[in-house]
C-alpha cells in the first residue's frame, strides 16, 4: 500500500505520490504537498493540495486531458475529507477543470492563480 501523508507537506512519500498521481515533474515551484487517499472498499479517492505556478498547473491539466467545467453543480465535496489544508470553500468559487473516464471514474482539478494553490481531487464511485 502506498503511504500518503496528510498531515506533514513535502514529505518524501507525499512527493512520490505527487509523481504517481500527477504524472508531472517535481519543479522548484512544486512545494506544501499534502495528500490523503481512501482507499478502502470499492471506492477511492485521492485527494492532494500543493502550490505550484501557472506552467505546472497548464502542465497538469494538458497531461490529465481535463477540461473546463461549467456544467457540473456537484464536485462531490461529501466524497472529500475536511483538511485544514483543502479549503472547500475556496475550491467552490474556482474554475473546476474535470475529466471522467469509463465505470465512474473522475479527476477534479482547481487553480487559484492569486494564492498559487491547487487542488487535485482522484476518484471512482
């Protein structure tokens, strides 16, 4: 089982998740990494939060195919666990970026340009 940290940012098992997940380099701008994983029962998700720059985060949304969503009311916050460091209520005023694959399968991503700050939501239902 992969070791996720959500507690403590950048720690080296927060990073190797952030490759495995992100599928994108680790660059200097990459950094307070936390990530959480529920991966128990028939359903997974993985949430992470990390700041990075504007290139990352255009790098992140070309590699994951995620798209702009203007259509989707529900960014299954009832999914997501509440984390000092996974603001709910900034995520809801961002520009959602998703893509959904095949047997309910999403990505959820959001971008705050001011802070620096995304959020990076993995999960199947």
């Amino acid at each position: 089982m992969p070791h996720f940290d959500a507690y403590k940012p950048d720690t080296k098992f927060n990073k190797e998740r952030f490759i495995d997940f992100l599928k994108v380099d680790l660059t200097p701008d990459i950094k307070n990494i936390y990530c959480f994983d529920d991966a128990i029962g028939i359903d997974a998700d993985y949430m992470f939060s990390f700041n990075c720059d504007t290139t990352t985060a255009r790098k992140i949304i070309e590699k994951h195919q995620l798209k702009l969503d203007k259509e989707t009311a529900d960014y299954a916050f009832g999914l997501q666990h509440d984390f000092d460091w996974w603001d709910k209520k900034k995520i809801v005023n961002l520009d959602l970026y998703s893509w959904q694959g095949d047997h309910q399968y999403f990505k959820y991503f959001w971008y705050d340009k001011t802070e620096q700050k995304a959020y990076y939501f993995d999960f199947d239902m």
